[in-house]
C-alpha cells in the first residue's frame, strides 16, 4: 500500500510539473509574441525585439512595463555611450575641432541621460494619476524623451562633414547611433502606450 502511494504521488508530482512547465513556455511565447507585436510599431523592430526580449519576464504582456523597460535599456545605453565619449575626449592627440565636437557630444549626452531618467521618474509616478493628470505625466515624457532624442541626434549630426579622426568619428558615431534608435524605439512604445490609455 505504501509503495501505491508512493508511486501515485511521484507520478501527480511529474504531471503537475509537466503542466507547470507547459503553462510557463505558453506563458513565455504569450510574452514573446507580444514584445514583437509591439515592437513591430517601432521604426528599429529588430533592435527593439533584440533589447527587450531579455527582459520578458519584467514586460509581460504589459504595454506600461513595455514603455517603462524600453526607457530603462535607452537610458542604461545612453549611461553607457556617455562615459564613452567623455572616456574618448581624455584621447591624447586630440585636434582642436575633435575636441570642440567631443565636448558638444558629452554635453548632449548628458542632456539625454538628464532628460531620459527624469522620463523613467514621472512614467513610474503615473501609476495612481487620474485621467487628468495622467495626460499631464504622459506629456511630459513624451517631451522629455523627444528631447533627449533629439540631443543625440545632435550629438550624431556633430560628426558629419568635419575633418575628424576616422576610427574616432566612427567609434563615437556607432554607438550614438544605437542609443538614438534605441531612444526611438522607446518613444513610439510610450506613445502607443498613451494611446491605449
């Protein structure tokens, strides 16, 4: 009898975990056709599904997290070329202009990153906003994220048409690059967001 019961449990136990395991991988492809779809509205939707699709167990199936997690990755990227760039403006053998663009370029930057975490401030604060003020917030990232946007793509066009050290322009030029369509990826998933709300 002992042994029955033994057996009976071990195989409830192995179905239950079989089901388990079933829910999690339907629950895992749910969240990876909706990080597609919704990345499919952006103008980068390779880029947009390569990073976020890590964080899928944060996104869910949840526009806000969506919006909140794409900032986050344009944020940490923009953290990350920002140290870059001020890390290339200590390069010895600098020219003049090199400097001058370089020094634009972490201004800019450091505008984006100001902009993008105070963007990351207000979407979480918008959790218990009422209609009114929802819109309120909702403008405000919208702007904040437009600008920082547009700070690296000021800091991109700074490269254009000079006379710049070629592995410099083009080290600088591809990671901006990337933060811009990763800033831009998140914008469009922060206005599709507002629009469902």
């Amino acid at each position: 009898m002992a042994k029955f019961t033994i057996l009976f449990l071990l195989s409830s136990l192995l179905t239950l975990s079989s089901s388990i395991a079933s829910l999690a991988l339907a629950n895992g492809s749910n969240t990876s056709k909706f990080i597609k779809t919704s990345c499919s509205i952006t103008r980068y939707p390779s880029l947009c599904i390569k990073s976020l699709s890590e964080y899928s167990s944060t996104i869910q199936e949840s526009p806000k997290q969506m919006a909140q997690t794409a900032l986050t990755v344009s944020l940490d990227r923009a953290r990350s070329v920002q140290a870059f760039v001020n890390q290339m403006s200590k390069s010895k053998g600098l020219k003049k202009i090199e400097c001058q663009v370089v020094g634009d370029c972490i201004e800019n930057m450091g505008d984006s990153v100001d902009r993008l975490g105070q963007s990351i401030t207000e979407l979480e604060h918008m959790g218990q906003a009422k209609a009114e003020s929802f819109i309120f917030h909702m403008s405000n990232v919208q702007t904040w994220v437009s600008a920082a946007l547009t700070d690296e793509d000021t800091c991109v066009d700074g490269f254009a048409g000079h006379a710049l050290d070629g592995k410099l322009k083009t080290a600088i030029r591809a990671r901006i690059t990337n933060v811009a369509q990763v800033t831009s990826n998140a914008l469009a998933l922060i206005n599709h967001f507002a629009n469902l709300v």
